[in-house]
C-alpha cells in the first residue's frame, strides 16, 4: 500500500524541521557554555557563551574580576565585587550603577530605562537594570545590569550591547550564588 505525500505536509514538515534548527542554533541555554566563578565570599558564578573570549584590557582598565566579549566586539560582559556604599540599598543598585560606574566612564549622563527589583533562581533578591547611552558619545548602546548586595559587598554583572538588541537576561540571569 502506497502513502501519498501532499506538497503542503512535505512544507510543513521542513518549516518545522527549519524552524527547530533555527531554535537550536539561536538559544544560549542548549549553547556551549562558559563559566566564570568567584570562590571567595559570597561565592558565585555567571555563565556565559562559550565563544566569548577572555577581555583582560578592559578587566584591568575598570578593575572588573572579569570581562569577555564576542568576536564582533560586542556584546561585552563584565563582572565586579565592591563594597556596598554606604546606606544604599538594592533598590539603589541601579542609580549607583549609573552615578558612580557608567556616567564617569562614558564622561556624559546615560538615561535609566527600566530599574526593577527581582529574585534570582536560587532565591536571592536582586536589582536589574537597563541603561541607554553612547560610547565616545557616538555609538548607542545598552547596559542591561543585574545587581545582589550579599555579604556586605556590591555583586554587579552586566552587558554591554547593541542598544537595539533584546537586553541579554537570558545570560545575567545565570548569576548563582553558592
């Protein structure tokens, strides 16, 4: 007994085929991937694309504990342990960010998109934060920012990127404390 294979099924059959692909190609979560851990308190770890390399120049130009980059250049992630200033709390993550870290380092103002506080998966209260601004006050980017106060130290891992792009929660939400 012979099947017959409408042109219309044999379309579906390779949309869902290409679209799977697509899928799989796209999504950082089946991606290979990196790690970068702290060991010391308050102990964590950030994944990350595996084909994101190692960016020590701007590590050691913002005194960051890590920074990687895709090959393009961007997006750019960055990871920093500081003392929690003085009467801030997580909600002020954010403006700190902005105050103390982005306004300097850019010499201009950037503009707060969105500033919210949530909950990491393992449960620890956090701030998340998206900031507009221009690199050498010409190229529009995005800071996307996920901020903890644990131990009385300020964890912040953020990323750089388009400012047209989706912001990269998908890789800052991979913060976990240990």
């Amino acid at each position: 007994m012979k099947h017959k294979v409408c042109k219309s099924s044999i379309s579906v059959i390779l949309f869902l085929a290409g679209t799977c692909m697509l899928a799989l190609a796209l999504s950082p979560s089946i991606a290979s991937a990196a790690v970068f851990n702290y060991d010391k308190k308050p102990a964590f770890s950030v994944t990350y694309p595996n084909d994101w390399s190692d960016n020590p120049d701007n590590a050691k130009q913002y005194n960051l504990l890590f920074s990687a980059k895709a090959d393009a250049g961007i997006p750019v992630i960055n990871v920093q342990v500081r003392d929690i200033p003085a009467g801030a709390t997580i909600a002020d993550a954010g403006k700190l960010f902005k105050k103390l870290i982005l306004d300097p380092e850019q010499s201009q103002d950037c503009q707060i998109i969105s500033d919210k506080q949530t909950t990491l998966k393992d449960g620890t209260k956090a701030n998340e934060t998206i900031l507009k601004y221009k690199w050498n006050q010409w190229l529009p980017l995005q800071a996307v920012v996920i901020a903890v106060f644990k131990d009385k130290k300020w964890i912040r891992v953020d990323i750089h990127q388009s400012a047209n792009d989706d912001p990269s929660w998908d890789i800052l939400r991979t913060l976990k404390f240990k």
